[in-house]
C-alpha cells in the first residue's frame, strides 16, 4: 500500500472511528470481557469481484496491532457466494469495534470492482479503456477510484486540480473554446503547471475548433452517439487522445469501443452501485 493511500486511510479511519464509536462501544463493553478473545471470517454472500482486503487489514492493524489477520483471497479475485476471504483471531472487543467500518468499504468498494468488471469485460478486444469519473462519494473518492482500478478500469483525473478539463460550462462563461482553450493555456504557463488539457465538444463545430488550436491534449466527445464517435476518431486522426462521455450504459459500451475511441468514462461506475453482500461472522475460541 503506497504512502500517500495509506496516509488518507488513516486520516479517514481516525474520522470514521470518531462518527461510530464516539465515547465508547457501550454494547461490547457491557456485554464482553476485555480480553477475552475469538476468531471471525468475513463470508461472501453474492458473485463478483472483491475489492479491500488490503484496507480492511490496515483498519484492523491500526485498531490492534497484536490481531491475527489471515488473507485467504486477494483484492480482484473473482467471488461466488460462500467464498471466505479473510479470518481473523484477536480480542473480540478489536473485531466488534472494526466489524461495521470495514463491511460497510469492502461492500461499496467490492460492488464498484463487480460493476467496474463487466463495464471492462464488454470492451475487452477493443483497445478502449474504460474510465471512472468524479460522480464519487464526497472523502470516499479515494477508495472508490481505488475499486475501479481493481476491478480493472482507468482513474481519471483525481480532483480538480490534476487535469484541466474544460466543459460546457467553461465554455459558455469563457465566450468560446478558443478563449477558454487560450486561457487555460496562459494559466498553465505562468503558474508553472505540468498538467493536460482537455475539452468536452457537444459536436463537430467545437471539435474541429480545437483540433484548430493545437493546444490541446484530449478531447472528449459529449453525448455523441457511436456513429458520430467514430467519424470524430476519424477527423482527430491520432492528433489526441479521445473520450467518448455521457449516458453510456452496459448495453451501449461495446459500440462505442468499437468506433476506435481511445477511453470510454463511466459515471455509473461509482454514482450508482449495488454493493456486494458481505458478512463478517464470529466464533469464541
């Protein structure tokens, strides 16, 4: 896990603990005695792909370093109900308190890898990769962007400050692409920025203006359908790199791979997901 993940895991984890435990798990606390210890495995209980076992051994290592973490499958592994990923042994008090936090990431986080997959399988052949967008859940982005990876898509920009995207909006408040495009530029300029430009165009006038300008990196095309995807390939000709974005769905991405687009950005990846059914069942040692 690199450095920078694992440094806003904990910074989220510390904020998450905060939210659920508050004072004390007053139910585990009048119930269980301190030290006494059991085993628990999380058990599978729908088909997909699974995503955050490595986040989920971090929350419980940060909870009790002394807890016995078994990783029995790995992130990305193909699951069928009944499959047991992980077992763990320890204080049970450690296993109550981490039990609702880390079910709650790996049932998100492993419902975006299943949904990410068959987005990815539908293009598989094609060339096209298949990329999430920043449809997120606020302060989750990074372990929903960390699913899609897992369930093999594309991270697009993280933020808004990684990537100059300019859009409709941009657009219309600039006076034009060629004036935002322009302006953008400068900016990168004078603030020392090494970042991409790229451009939605809502049709073939906004394309062929930026094609135009030759300050552009990528260019994405808005709410074409995939026969217009694959005239704008044809007219952009390997001079960028192109996105087809907006409104496509599983039944639609394999016509918008095969008209030769270079990546095809998803919303549905991360914005509405059904989580994969996990349980994390317990036993007294």
């Amino acid at each position: 896990m690199e450095r920078e993940f694992k440094e806003k895991l904990l910074q989220f984890v510390k904020e998450a603990f905060i939210e659920d435990v508050g004072a004390g798990d007053f139910t585990t606390l009048s119930t269980i005695e301190e030290a006494q210890l059991g085993e628990a495995q999380l058990l599978v209980k729908d088909d997909g792909v699974l995503a955050g076992i490595d986040v989920a051994e971090e929350i419980f290592q940060y909870l009790d370093s002394t807890l016995q973490f078994e990783k029995i499958l790995a992130d990305g592994a193909s699951v069928k109900k009944g499959d047991i990923a992980f077992k763990l042994r320890g204080k049970i008090h450690t296993i109550l308190k981490g039990e609702r936090l880390v079910l709650n990431i790996m049932q998100r986080m492993s419902g975006i890898a299943t949904q990410t997959a068959k987005y990815v399988s539908a293009v598989s052949g094609t060339g096209a990769k298949v990329l999430d967008t920043r449809k997120t859940t606020p302060l989750l982005r990074f372990l929903e962007k960390r699913a899609v990876e897992i369930g093999g898509g594309v991270n697009h920009r993280f933020g808004l400050y990684d990537m100059i995207l300019i859009k409709d909006n941009h657009v219309d408040y600039a006076g034009g692409i060629s004036e935002a495009v322009n302006g953008a530029f400068t900016y990168k300029k004078e603030n020392h920025l090494d970042i991409p430009i790229e451009v939605e165009v809502r049709n073939f006038d906004e394309l062929k203006e930026v094609l135009s300008l030759e300050r552009v990196n990528r260019v994405m095309f808005d709410n074409f359908t995939p026969a217009q995807v694959k005239e704008a390939v044809e007219l952009v000709a390997g001079r960028l790199v192109t996105e087809a974005s907006g409104g496509i769905t599983l039944d639609s991405i394999a016509d918008y791979a095969q008209a030769g687009v270079d990546f095809i950005s998803v919303g549905a990846l991360t914005h509405s997901v059904k989580s994969l059914d996990l349980s994390l069942k317990a036993k007294l040692i």
